[in-house]
C-alpha cells in the first residue's frame, strides 16, 4: 500500500501513515524515512514484511515552496487517536539486499538440522570403532590368524630359533601313552632376546590342529648367540596326531 498524509498539517511536516496488511495496525511515520523510491518494512507489532511505496509527489500546481533544511521527525508520543507512534516502526536496512528474505531464520530460532547428515557421520563414527575392535582382538588373541591371512599385525618376528629333537612316544606300565618332546631354543642375534612361551600343536593328516599345549621356557633373557634347552611331555594325546609344530606364542607355527 502507499503512504497516506493525515490533513495539510502533516503533509507541511512531512509525516505520512503506514498500515501493516497483515495485522491492520497503523503507524505514524516521517515521509522521509522512506523516500521517494519506497523501502522494505517491518511491523513491530507482527513482525511481517512488506515493500512500502513512497508518498505520492505533489501536483506542481499544488507544489510546496521548497525548504531549506528537512523537517524534524514527529515527536515520541505523537499521532492522531487510533494509530500507533512513531518510534514504533522498524525498518529493515537488510532488506534493501537482493538477497533478503522476509521468512529466514533469525535469533532467537536456530536452523532446523540435517538429520541425513547426522545419520551419515553416526554411521562413519560406528564404522571405524568396528574396525578398531576388530584390530585390537586380532592384535590380542589372533595374531597367527592374521599373519596367515596376510595382515602385518601382531608381535614382531622373534630373532630366536626352535631346533627340536626327534618325537619320543612310548606305552607306560599303566596303560597311557607318554607324547614327549624335546629341543633347543638358540640365538643367533648380537643382542640378548627375550624367551617367550612356546606352543606346541599336534596336527592330523589333514594339517586340522587336534591337540595343543603350551611349554614354558627355562629361562626369559637369552643372550647373544645363547641357547638354551626345553622338553616337555603329555599323556593320552589323539592317536590322530601326525605332525608336531612348534612355535613362540603370538607367532605363526
């Protein structure tokens, strides 16, 4: 809508009345406050937005003496029975942007969130604890499992070396049969090493482990070019055992 003069009064003092579309609700307002070309405006009362034309120029016949200085806008409190002041209005200095939008977020909302995206990150964030816990068992309990599969986990390759001796099975006098095993555990490196537990499998025909244990050493530290001996032995292993493997635990056999 375009600004309105309330009597010669008003239009001599340069005021002019605004009316909301929205809400109905009117203000008083200096004409210059808008301008000729007109501006973006914003009810105070509603908040809705609407372009506001500027005041309608004069006829030239009608045409005021022109004036040295503009005038002073209405005083605070000023307007006529059933309109709003003045200070009341707000006009958006935004709005003059190409870009302003009467409907976009401003404080106090927040902007809705992308719950796509959020979904996305969520999954990504399971994912990669998925793969931590997977590294970390196979780093703890697998790291034969991984080595055969061809993943370069787990403990480093120990410098030592097993010799083992012959397998020794025999019947005892009560009946069981005795599986004994013997061997040396030799270093070859210039540095001492430390021993750990070996691991002793017993495999079918077939290479399926049927029978394990596991043979502490005599000593933990052995030094450079050190060697030391092991034996072990167990009763009543499976009679489908076929092949002995030792190994270091942590390590491929």
């Amino acid at each position: 809508m375009s600004g309105v003069y309330v009597g010669d009064d008003n239009r001599k003092r340069g005021v002019m009345i605004l009316e909301c579309p929205k809400c109905r609700t009117r203000y008083l307002v200096p004409d210059s406050a808008v301008g000729v070309g007109g501006r973006t405006v914003r009810c105070a009362n509603c908040r809705h937005s609407w372009f506001q034309e500027g005041p309608a120029l004069p006829s030239p016949a009608l045409a005021e003496p022109p004036v040295a200085a503009m005038p002073a806008p209405a005083e605070p409190g000023f307007a006529p029975a059933g309109y709003a002041p003045s200070p009341t209005i707000t006009a958006d200095p935004a709005s003059a942007d190409a870009g302003f939008d009467a409907f976009a977020h401003r404080a106090p909302f927040r902007p809705r969130r992308n719950m796509a995206r959020v979904r996305t990150i969520a999954s990504i964030a399971a994912g990669l604890i998925m793969l931590a816990l997977v590294g970390v068992i196979l780093w703890t309990t697998a790291p034969g499992l991984a080595q055969q599969a061809g993943l370069n986990i787990g403990p480093a390759q120990s410098a030592l070396r097993i010799v083992d001796n012959p397998i020794e099975r025999r019947q005892m006098t009560n009946g069981s049969e005795l599986f004994a095993v013997s061997g040396r555990i030799t270093n070859p490196s210039s540095a001492a090493q430390r021993v750990p537990d070996l691991r002793a499998d017993l495999r079918d025909e077939n290479g399926r482990v049927v029978f394990s244990w596991t043979i502490t050493p005599q000593q933990r530290t052995l030094p450079a070019n050190g060697a030391i001996d092991f034996n072990s032995a167990q009763v009543d292993v499976p009679a489908s055992s076929k092949r002995l493997d030792l190994s270091f635990v942590g390590e491929a056999s």
